[in-house]
DNA sequence: GCGTTGACTGGAA
DNA sequence: TTTCCAGCCAACG
C-alpha cells in the first residue's frame, strides 16, 4: 500500500505539515497529572517534536513532554508545571514508571 | 541541493 | 549512578 503517499513529495506538502500537526495533537492529548518522552509522540523524530513546540504557542501542554529517561527539557521551569498538575516526581526528574502514558491513545 | 542546528535517544565508558 | 559519543530526522538559510 503505497498509494497514498507515492508522489506526495517532501516538500511544502500536505503530508509535510501533517507531521507537525500530529506532534501537537500528540501533545494537547496528554492528559493532566501525565506525561509522555518525545519518542513517544514520535519516535521517528524525536528532535523534532521539541522544534515544533518551541514554534508552537503556549496554549499546549509542552510541560508534560519529557526526555525519555525523565528529565527535563527546560529545567526549573518545567518542573514547577509538572508538581502543581500532581505529576509523580523524583528530584528534578519525572518518575515515568508512573507518569508516562501509553505509546498511543 | 547542501550544510548547520535542535526542548532527542540509546549504548558505552 | 553519571557523563560522553555517534546516529537520526526534519526544518531553516
């Protein structure tokens, strides 16, 4: 089945913001007091789940993104987000054996 | 079309 | 346990 896509091309197309647009969809699904690694929202591009949220506005939960091993992308910042949502915490790390939500809704 | 950058990841030291 | 290195993908100039 490579219809669908077989010429989209991978430039300035539709499928090209899809990408984007599935991080963020990825993201606002995160629900309160849980979190999710980037590899989680997209394991193909990590990288680039953290370039589109920092393009992205604010209206988003990008607090409860967190690097696989539960630690924090922004720091301080981040962290203060998280405890008030009642996230599961350990230090300066999220404790992902009971925050991190399941690959996929 | 090519090279650089980035809110990453997994494995090795 | 922490720190360092190499790999990957997509966006930008």
């Amino acid at each position: 089945m490579m219809c669908c896509m077989a010429h989209a091309g991978r430039s300035s197309g539709p499928a090209n913001q899809a990408r984007s647009a599935e991080i963020i969809r990825r993201v606002q699904a995160i629900p309160e007091g849980f979190v999710r690694t980037y590899g989680d929202i997209d394991p193909h591009a990590p990288r680039h789940v953290g370039q589109v949220l920092s393009a992205s506005s604010e209206d988003m939960p990008w607090h409860r993104v967190v690097r696989s091993d539960g630690s924090l992308a922004k720091g301080r910042r981040q962290r203060s987000l998280l405890r008030k949502e009642g996230v599961p915490m350990r230090g300066d790390r999220v404790d992902l054996r009971l925050a991190r939500m399941s690959a996929k809704s």
